[in-house]
C-alpha cells in the first residue's frame, strides 16, 4: 500500500489551467465517492482551493493509483488529455511532508498564510463525512493539523500579509493610496470575501457593498461589516458607484463580461474602476482589461505583490523544515506498513530547540 498525492499549484499552473481542474463544492461530496470507488483507491481527500488542486490517497500501489486519478480527472472534467498538464507525483514521506508544507502555509502563493490551514481541515472534514477516509489519511491529516500548530508556535513565518485577501487590499492600497474615500464592492459572501472585506475596513474603506447569491448571507456580511446587501441581481447596476470590486464566487464559469463592464463604465465618467479576481474559476472575463479605464488583477497577478513581502519569510523557511523534519522523524511518517499504516506514534513529543518539550493535542 502507498500514500500518494497528485497535484497542480501556483507554481506549477497557472489559473487558466488550475481553473480546468477545479471541484465546484456541491459536486465535492460525488467526487469523493468516485475516487474512492476506483479499483486503485483504497481512501481519499480532495484538497480544492484557489491556488491549488490535490488528491490524497491511500492507495494499492503509486503507479495504479497516479493513472487512474489522472483517467478520472479527465472524465471528470469531459477533457481528451490532460498530459500536457505538470501534476505533481508524491508518494510516501515525500507526500506527507507535502502536506504539512501546503497545511503549514510554506506551499503558498502568500508565505506563511493562514487561511490554508482552515481550507485543509475542511477538505478532511468532508472526505471524512464522506466516509472515503479510513485509518492512514485519519491519522496523517491529524499530524498535519499538529504540525502547522507547531510551525505557527515556533517560527515567525506568520508574520505580515498572511492571506490571499490581504495581499488584494495592499494591491488596492499601491492603486489609490488612502483608501479613506474608496467605495468597494464584494461580490460572493464566502471565507475569502470575509477576510478581505475585513482588511479593507482596517485600512479606512468608508463603504462596503456586499452582493451574493444568497442574499440572507450578503445580508449577515455587510452587517457586520457596517455596509449594505443588495440582491445578487442588483450588483451590476451598483458597479457605478464604486472604484474597487473584489469577486470570489464559487461559480463555474465567469460572471462579468465585458459588455457588462462596459455598458456600466459609459456612466461612470471616466471614473477608474479595479476589478480584483481572487475566484478560482476565474469570476471576470480576462478581457474586461482591454476596457478604458478598467484595470482586472486575477490570483495570478496578486503574485507579483506576494513576492514583495515574501523575502522576510523565506529565512523562516529553514526553521519551518526542521519542526517538520524531527515531527516526521519522531513519528515515523510516511512509510506505509501493508498490516498496520502509518507508524505507530511514540509517546515523547518532538522537542525544538529554545521551546520547552510539551504534548501534542489534536485541533
């Protein structure tokens, strides 16, 4: 038996790829089902955010398993090759190290961000609902959860801009300067869109338009953010009053076009208007920059501001790797037993160096 990880990233695709490849969540838990129904499967976790697209598992064997997730794939999303693709191949501590890099937030486009960590509990949590999860990816997710509390504790790669959000309202800040007079505009109500919409507010954002799918939830968000809901039918026409929009739906396929964006900046006056597109299917059309006046970052340009504030980080990188080593080290993570699965946990914790030895709990 072999656990064995098969994934794209930021580094290795770009969003017009990763977007092909990306699980809309109400069709996650079917998903599941099939990949854990695959002869060459034995249990699973789909890992799908916006910057990355990884399938965990335990599996019969490394090579069996990478061609039928890669068969699936394919049927999945009705694509005749997905050869041209750089998936990742990881198998054994070559994957579980990866995990706990990617739920440690040293895998990110934003080094060290911490909204990776939620995402990777979540996509547990439902595989394991699911039921697709058994004793090996139960164990291994709960050492991940372990060590990215570890590496938060011991280390200092937390510190600065920490999620993708951030880095959107300090590309918002580099834009206008005093964002004190900027009217903005969320559309999709979700994590990402909370986050956001809470830095823009620390960094002076007077006005906050909330726009979703489900209004009660554009609703419960711009109340708490001290702004105003309108129905997701109503967003087009508000885009006249705002200089900023933020977009992070959950929708397959893009929402703004530029026809849209057009018709509504003959009333904006020559007015400038910024489209950030932090969505995963991208949510704006990519020739909406073309427009006079408008200028659209997707997730891959925010990039280009992660790198900025990376440097700092990256000397945390080594320290990061050591706690991650003596973990894997101590509990013998990573090689597969056929009888038993991962290696039984030793009961002395993992000690690191100027930080007092004490007991690991799970989340």
């Amino acid at each position: 038996m072999s656990l064995v990880c098969l994934g794209i990233n930021h580094t290795t695709a770009p969003v017009e790829v990763r977007e092909r490849f990306a699980f809309a969540p109400h069709e996650l838990r079917l998903a599941l089902q099939e990949v854990r129904d695959l002869e060459a499967i034995d249990e699973t976790v789909i890992l799908s955010t916006c910057n990355r697209v990884e399938i965990y598992a335990k599996a019969k064997g490394p090579e069996s398993a990478f061609s039928a997730l890669s068969d699936y794939l394919a049927r999945h999303f009705k694509l005749e090759k997905i050869d041209d693709v750089d998936f990742y191949h990881l198998v054994g501590e070559e994957a579980a190290r990866h995990l706990f890099r990617v739920a440690s937030g040293l895998d990110s486009m934003v080094l060290g961000e911490t909204e990776i960590f939620g995402q990777v509990k979540k996509a547990y949590s439902e595989s394991h609902q699911a039921g697709v999860t058994s004793r090996v990816l139960n164990k291994l997710f709960q050492h991940s959860f372990q060590i990215a509390k570890l590496v938060r504790t011991n280390t200092h790669i937390t510190r600065g801009s920490t999620s993708v959000g951030s880095v959107a309202v300090d590309l918002a800040g580099k834009i206008f300067g005093d964002l004190s007079g900027c009217q903005v505009m969320i559309v999709g109500a979700g994590e990402m869109s909370r986050t956001t919409a809470k830095s823009l507010l620390s960094r002076g954002a007077h006005s906050i338009i909330v726009s979703n799918r489900s209004y009660d939830k554009a609703l419960e968000l711009a109340q708490e953010m001290d702004g105003r809901a309108v129905t997701f039918d109503q967003w087009e026409s508000a885009i006249r009053e705002v200089d900023i929009i933020i977009t992070s739906t959950s929708a397959p396929h893009t929402i703004m076009h530029r026809d849209m964006i057009g018709g509504a900046m003959k009333k904006r006056r020559g007015r400038p208007l910024f489209l950030i597109d932090i969505a995963v299917p991208r949510d704006v059309d990519a020739n909406v920059n073309d427009l006079d006046s408008v200028y659209l970052y997707d997730i891959d340009a925010l990039q280009k501001i992660a790198d900025d504030a990376r440097e700092e980080r990256e000397k945390q990188i080594a320290i990061c790797d050591q706690v991650i080593s003596e973990f894997i080290e101590e509990r013998g993570i990573g090689v597969l037993q056929p009888e038993s699965g991962l290696k039984p946990e030793k009961e002395k914790a993992p000690e690191f160096p100027g930080k007092p030895s004490k007991p690991l709990t799970n989340p």
